[in-house]
C-alpha cells in the first residue's frame, strides 16, 4: 500500500508578518517553507529596510531588486497597509482576524501606538499567537533602544570575542546575530502553536534577540564566573587546539587545519612526511604546542605555499632532496583531500563561488532555483534540515512590493469590491 501523503508541517496555518529586516522575517520563513501562508504586510510609504539593502540585482537599486530582502522572503506572499491611514488600524485588525500567528519586530510601544498590539489584537482573535522580536525584549533599561545586528553583536560580546588580541574588536562580517537568533524564536514559536493545539489558548511571547544571541557565547560566561577568567579575541588561536589556524596556498585559496586531539598531531605529522620538528621536545604534548603556535605556523604555512610532493607522496620541499625534481603545486582543495585521507581536520576556505559550485550542497539540493518577476531566476538558500515525509518546499519567490493586495483584502479579508475600491484610492494601501 502506498504511504499517505501529508500535508505540509504548518498547513492551514497562516501569518500576519508586521516583522522586518533579518530576524523576524526568517522565523516565519520556517513556517512558509513548509506550508503556511505568511502575509507580509509592508508600506510603500516607509519601506521596509532590507527591501532598501543590496546586493541589488544588477548593482541597480530598487525596492523589488535586493537580493538580501529576496532571500529571506521567499515562499511568502505580500500586502500593501499604510498603517497610519485613519483606518489603518481597523484594516490590520481584519488581517489578523482571518490569521493564527503575527511576527513583529518594533521597537517596543511601537505596536500599541498603532493600536494593534495583543491585547488590541486578542479581542478580535482570542486564540492569536503574537511574537515581538526587538533587540532587547519589552522591558528593561534597554528596552526603548533601537538597532540592527550589528549593534546586537556588539552588544552581546561577540565583537570582543573576534579579532586579533593586539587589535581593537571587528566583530563579524555580516550581521552574525540575524543569523543566531531566529533559530532560538522560531522555536518558542512553534511551542505557542503546540500549546494552542492542545489547549485553544493564544498567548504573547516575549522574544528579546539579546537574551537569545548571548547564547552563542561558548564558555566565556562559564570561564568569567567558575575561574575569574576573561576570554578575549584569539585571532585564529583556539583555547584546547593546535596547530588551529588558516594557511595560504598556491592558488590564492586558504586552507584551515584544526588539532584538538594527539591523534590528529600524530596524523598530522604522518601527512608531513614527519619531519624532525615536529618531534622536538616542546612539541611532544598539546598543552605544549598551545605555546609554540607561531613556530607551526611557520612551518605549516611553507608547507601549504611551497609544496612540492605529490598527493600520493610524502611531502618534499623544494630544495630539500635534490634527488627530487620539482612537482607542481597542489591545489588548496588538493592539499585538504590529502590531509582528510590521513585523518586531519582540514577544511578549505570557500568563496560564493565555492559555495554555489560545492558538490555536497549540490547534492543535498541545498540551493532553489525560482523566478523573480523582476530578478528573474535566481537561487535561493534552501531549509537547513529535512523533514523525512513533509520536506520543505520553497514554493515562490519572494513577493515584489504589493503583489497580492487584492488577493489579500478581497479573498483573506472578504472585502467587498467596492469598498476595496475606495480604500485603494485613498492611499490606505500605500
């Protein structure tokens, strides 16, 4: 008998998505990959920010054109509001209304001032589920505070935990925290919509991307209060590994290796052909390799950069032997195979172009090919995880600005032409 085919995870579920930028936006894009209906509900008046965010899809601005936006609101379908249009508020309340979840990432007092905070929106749905996702929660001395996960990461340690320990902190590349945090919300989230599966009770959670973030601090604030120890930035060092650094190849390419264990110091130097530093007294045990990174660096960074051996040989340096002619360079990814035969983590740094190109991504079917209806086709990250019989399904490309405006209000919201009509042209949804 063939298996029952299910229904997506989130099917039948739909949302009200007031969230903006990274955070929220990705936590109901859990919910629309795998078969909710999530409603962004944006202004053509105020913009929302990612929309404004490049890159832009050939280097030309515009609010349908930024891949940012695009990548984190795919699977989701869009309407227009102008929520400070005298009816705004009666228009956002019928949207919720027809809705089981809404995603909201003001700062906080932003949504009472709008009138359609929980309790505005709980009289008219009882059992709604409201997530608020400011920076810093809705109370505290930080509560009122604005900004972006740049800040956030600053804020939350990671900026003191990144960068050279002689050199002020750089802090992430990107907007680490955006990429944390919705894990942890998504989450909280989908605990409201089991409880009121069983229950029938709504409920407001309370997410401060702060609390979350600091999460992902590893060991610093168990180090600080056990041992009175302040980690700080470490560059490429590691606490527990060595050699733990990036080394550059021949091919511009960098390639990291990581010792945490005496058996990948023994694989190691059996990759190295062994040569007779690696068996000098003050390399014998890792805690004394923690004190002699600079001196392994030296010598694994020749080796990645100068390399004369065959993938199938002993390593041999130019110079050396002179019984052996000259090879050519190995690859960065050549160099990394070599080691991973032998048993040594060791791991290329890839580019986008690496990435898009990787044979394992590609066969997970990582990457979603959809068409943007001003973008075109375009890829898109797909789910990090597999559901064995509701897999998700990447189902649209991220909606332009407005899209489906009258879908919304006439089919979701029931109303009737006429009255559509008149709120369209008098800029309610603007």
């Amino acid at each position: 008998m063939a298996e029952q085919e299910l229904k997506p995870a989130f099917s039948g579920i739909r949302v009200a998505d007031f969230a903006w930028v990274g955070v929220g936006p990705l936590v109901s894009k859990y919910l629309a990959d795998h078969g909710a209906e999530v409603i962004r509900i944006e202004s053509a008046t105020y913009p929302e920010t990612l929309r404004r965010a490049g890159p832009f899809f050939e280097n030309t601005p515009g609010l349908d054109r930024s891949g940012y936006y695009a990548n984190f609101n795919s699977s989701k379908i869009c309407a227009t509001l102008n929520l400070k249009h005298p009816r705004g508020n009666e228009i956002a309340k019928r949207i919720v209304e027809k809705c089981d979840v809404v995603t909201e990432s003001y700062t906080p007092g932003t949504m009472s001032r709008l009138g359609i905070d929980y309790e505005a929106l709980r009289a008219v749905r009882p059992d709604i589920i409201m997530i608020s996702m400011p920076l810093f929660g809705q109370t505290g001395p930080w509560a009122p505070w604005m900004g972006y996960g740049h800040v956030l990461q600053a804020a939350a340690g990671f900026n003191h935990m990144t960068g050279w320990p002689d050199e002020p902190p750089i802090g992430a590349g990107t907007a680490y925290t955006d990429f944390l945090v919705p894990h942890f919300a998504a989450i909280a989230l989908i605990a409201a919509l089991d409880h009121r599966r069983r229950t029938g009770e709504g409920q407001w959670i309370d997410f401060g991307q702060y609390e979350a973030a600091v999460n992902g601090l590893w060991t610093t604030m168990l180090d600080w209060s056990a041992n009175g120890h302040e980690q700080s930035r470490l560059g490429n060092r590691d606490i527990e590994a060595a050699p733990h650094g990036a080394y550059r190849c021949k091919d511009g390419k960098w390639l990291t290796i990581s010792c945490t264990t005496e058996e990948h110091w023994t694989a190691l130097k059996a990759a190295l052909g062994r040569p007779e530093w690696c068996d000098l007294e003050r390399m014998r045990r890792r805690w004394q390799r923690l004190n002699e990174q600079k001196e392994i660096d030296r010598h694994l960074q020749f080796w990645a950069d100068d390399n004369t051996r065959r993938p199938d040989e002993p390593p041999e340096f130019r110079g050396e032997n002179p019984e052996v002619p000259p090879q050519r360079k190995y690859t960065s990814y050549e160099l990394m195979e070599f080691l991973q035969k032998f048993g040594v983590p060791a791991g290329v740094v890839q580019s986008p172009e690496d990435l898009r190109a990787d044979p394992q991504l590609s066969h997970r079917g990582h990457y979603w090919t959809l068409q943007h209806p001003v973008m075109g086709e375009r890829i898109y990250d797909g789910a990090a995880f597999r559901l064995s019989r509701t897999p998700a399904n990447l189902h649209k490309a991220a909606p332009v600005l407005g899209e489906d405006t009258e879908y919304v209000y006439r089919q979701v919201v029931g109303m009737e032409e006429d009255e559509f009509i008149e709120l369209l042209a008098d800029g309610a949804f603007e």
